[in-house]
C-alpha cells in the first residue's frame, strides 16, 4: 500500500512553500550548526537525506565536500539541479527512496533535517534506519533532525495557515495514539482551486529515538535540541536531534 509522502501531488502543492527563499535562506546557519558539531574530514562524503530542494546539499558541498543529495520528489530535484547549477556545485543527485537507498560504506556524514524522517510506519521507518547505518563508514556520522513527541504535545498548533507566492495554507493538526504520531490535515488553495491532504508523522520520544538508532548498530547516540549539538534536548527545545556515530573500525 503506498504512503501519503508517495503522492506527488502533495510534493507539487508544497513546491512554493518548501522553495520560499527565506526557508532555503536557513541552510547556511543549519549546515554551520552541523559542521561545528560533526567536523567532518576535508572533503567528506556526505549524503543529505530527503534533500528537498537541495538547499542543504549546496551549502555543504560549496564547503568542499562531496555531496549527494537523494529525494523521492522529481520536481524538488529538478530544482536542486537548477540551484547547483546556478552556483557552479557539484552535487550528486539521486531519486530514490530512502527505504530502499542504500550504498554499503559510502559516505562519512548522513543528514536527515527537518522531519524527513518518520514517515512510515515503525517498521518501514527501522528499515530506512538501517539503510543509513549501512551507508555509513566506520565511525561515520549520522545527524536527525525531527520534531520530538515531546516537543509536539508542548507547543503544537492545533491549527495554523500561511500564504506564500499566493498560495494559501491551512493546516490542522491531531495528535493521535499518545501523540505517537502527528496526523496533518492539510488544504492547499492555488489559483482558485482547492487541494486536500492528510499527512501523518511518526513522533519519537528522545528516549524512543534513541533506543530505536542504538538497535540497528550505531554505537553512541547523543540528543540535542539543535544542529550545534550543544542545544539541550529538555522543555524548551522545539526539534530533536540526534547525533549518532557508528563503531570505529567495523562495517556492518
């Protein structure tokens, strides 16, 4: 059975809002954030996850790394050539889900930001785990950027709209199951015309996360409430991050 997060109309109807300049604008304090707290080696190979509009990627490979950017969207990579192109970085560009991607010791560094992950029902969302340990180099890096159950349950909107490009945007939210997951209702009015959609999101608890990166094989997991890592994942903190590192010297 295919999943909301297959439908590209969604994807298409969420374009202006994913590629609003001031959302693209956020990647080079992100990828800061995150090469502070990762420091990678020079000229790392780095795989941004559910890349989107390529943001993310480009702003890592114009640091010197080698950069692939995998998505299920065509129309969002389409974008993300353009983008690349339009600033002279070279960026690897794949599309393919992140359930079935997988490239055995391929890269040093694994981002996955803001709520690419989680899409899937918790065995699905294990199998995409696992892919990303095995993608990862011994005592390679994986940085998940999600929004936490707790963080959902404390300061979620239940409803909320927003205009962009004229596009209009309405939401409502529902936490379901223990606020396990996020159940977004979602109408999308452009041109006049009107589109509707439910997206559903796994939520994690820090603990959950934690328990669930530690079971496919990585070897240290620390949660942060930023992409410096030294935000403290507590009450206050409106994302959960996870940085995990897979064993020295040993490949699964």
């Amino acid at each position: 059975m295919s999943e909301w997060s297959d439908d590209q109309a969604f994807w298409q109807a969420m374009e202006p809002a994913l590629c609003a300049p001031g959302r693209l604008a956020l990647a080079e304090g992100d990828v800061a954030a995150i090469l502070s707290c990762v420091e990678p080696p020079p000229n790392a190979r780095v795989l941004d996850l559910g890349c989107g509009p390529g943001a993310h990627a480009i702003a890592l490979a114009r640091r010197g790394h080698r950069v692939t950017g995998v998505d299920t969207s065509p129309r969002l990579l389409d974008r993300a050539r353009a983008a690349a192109q339009s600033e002279d970085v070279q960026v690897e560009w794949i599309e393919a889900d992140m359930r079935e991607f997988q490239r055995p010791g391929g890269f040093d560094l694994i981002c996955s930001l803001y709520a690419s992950f989680g899409y899937f029902d918790d065995g699905q969302n294990r199998r995409a785990l696992e892919n990303i340990r095995a993608s990862l180099s011994p005592g390679g890096t994986l940085v998940l950027d999600l929004v936490g159950r707790e963080a959902a349950a404390r300061h979620g909107q239940e409803r909320r709209w927003n205009e962009i490009e004229g596009v209009l945007y309405l939401e409502h939210c529902t936490g379901v199951d223990d606020w396990s997951w996020m159940v977004s209702d979602w109408i999308v009015v452009r041109d006049g015309r009107r589109a509707d959609f439910r997206v559903k999101q796994r939520l994690y608890s820090g603990n959950e996360l934690r328990d669930l990166v530690l079971s496919v094989g990585f070897a240290s997991v620390r949660l942060a409430g930023g992409l410096d890592g030294r935000t403290p994942y507590d009450e206050s903190a409106r994302r959960l991050v996870a940085v995990a590192r897979t064993p020295v010297g040993s490949q699964a």
